[in-house]
C-alpha cells in the first residue's frame, strides 16, 4: 500500500480540521489500494472480532476489529498521521484549559492506553450492504481517547453504491444540532473529530459535540476503513 501523503496541503488541511472538526482529503488510496482492502474483508485471520451492527441496535452491516499486531499499513498509517495530528490534539487541550497532553509518538500513546487497560485494536473494516446504515455515534472505547481519527472510503458512490452518505452532527448552544452531509469518492480520506470541537464563546472555548454515522445505502454494496489512534478496553 502505498499512501499518497505527499499530496496533502497539511497547513490548509489542519486550518479545516481546526475550524469545522472535519476535513476531506481526496485519493490519498490508490484504487488497487482500496480493492485490496476489500478483499481483505473476507480474510477471518486478520480480524479479533465480527460485529453485526443490528445486534447492538448501531444501525444496519457489519464491521470487523483488526487483530494485533495489526497490519503493517495499519501501524504506518498511524504513525504517519499521527505527528502531524498530535500538535493540533494538544494545541485543543490548551484552548479547553485543560491539563491533558498527548504523547508525541503513536508508541507512547499506545503504552498510554495499556497503562489503562486498553489493549485491543480498534482499526476496523466496515460493510454496508442495500438498507445498510451506521447511527450517529463517538469512537471512544475507554478512558483514553486520541481527539481525531480517519476515515478511508473503498467504494465508488453511484458506482459501487447510492446512497450511504456520511454524516455528521454537531451541537450548537440553545439551537438545534448542524447537520453535514459529505459524500466522499473512492480513495478519498476523512479526518474527522472524535468528540468534540473547540468553539470560541463569551466565557471562553467550550466542546461543542459532534457525532458521525452513515445514511441509508439505497442499493449496492459500500466498504470502508476506520482507523483510531487509540485502543480499546481489553
């Protein structure tokens, strides 16, 4: 695999991040990429955990947790992206006033997680099949959670699928929450916020909630990959 980090403006695509909670950076997957990874779906040996999205009321598919050690593009997704997140992770913490800090290596935040008691892997594949759907939610997992996560889209919109947009909400003082509706092309990449966004008020910055999930997939067959920085409870 190979990542086409080259071709991000990473100071336009932070001032984005910073400003909405979200930004879409297109084809940073090759096709043959995010066809691989499709076919990696069907491989059981790579993943710790099969989750059917209507047994936990989360919507309408299937994903599935990867195994650690997890795959070499994983880890080097991660510790790619990661350096050029973690500046923009703690410069939030100093807006919120609060006292925690990221470490500066994936490493250190994985040994972070561990230190309570989160082990498992929570990079995922994702499935979504006609009627398929993903409600609007926050990939926490535990006490320690990395602000900003990714998205990589594998299937073509119109194509591959209709339908299936992803969504996003986020949480206005006294109104009701935004809603963004984005529909990404294959290989295009979402970095998007984890929980909250910093927002400017008259006392100061406050978090202003936001969700994500995915609309209903009218017809066809839409994957996707999710990668989070950190690990989930063991």
């Amino acid at each position: 695999m190979i990542l086409k980090i080259d071709r991000i403006d990473w100071r336009d695509s932070l001032d984005i991040l910073n400003e909405k909670g979200f930004a879409l950076i297109p084809q940073i997957l090759s096709h043959p990429d995010c066809e691989q990874l499709i076919r990696d779906y069907g491989s059981a040996e790579l993943f710790r955990k099969t989750v059917s999205m209507e047994r936990f009321r989360f919507g309408s598919g299937e994903y599935k947790y990867f195994h650690k050690p997890e795959p070499e593009m994983i880890g080097s997704i991660k510790e790619q992206f990661y350096s050029k997140l973690v500046p923009l992770a703690n410069h939030w913490m100093e807006l919120l006033n609060s006292d925690i800090r990221f470490p500066n290596s994936i490493g250190q935040l994985q040994e972070l997680c561990e230190s309570h008691g989160q082990t498992l892997s929570t990079a995922l594949l994702l499935k979504y099949q006609t009627g398929g759907f993903n409600t609007l939610h926050q990939d926490l997992y535990g006490e320690v959670y990395f602000p900003f996560q990714l998205v990589f889209f594998l299937s073509e919109p119109e194509k591959d699928y209709t339908g299936g947009e992803f969504v996003l909400t986020q949480t206005r003082p006294r109104a009701q929450s935004k809603a963004i509706v984005l529909k990404p092309r294959k290989g295009d990449m979402l970095i998007l916020t984890t929980n909250f966004l910093p927002v400017k008020g008259s006392k100061g910055f406050y978090k202003s909630q936001m969700r994500h999930g995915v609309s209903e997939v009218l017809s066809g067959n839409r994957y996707a990959m999710g990668v989070i920085f950190h690990d989930a409870v063991s």
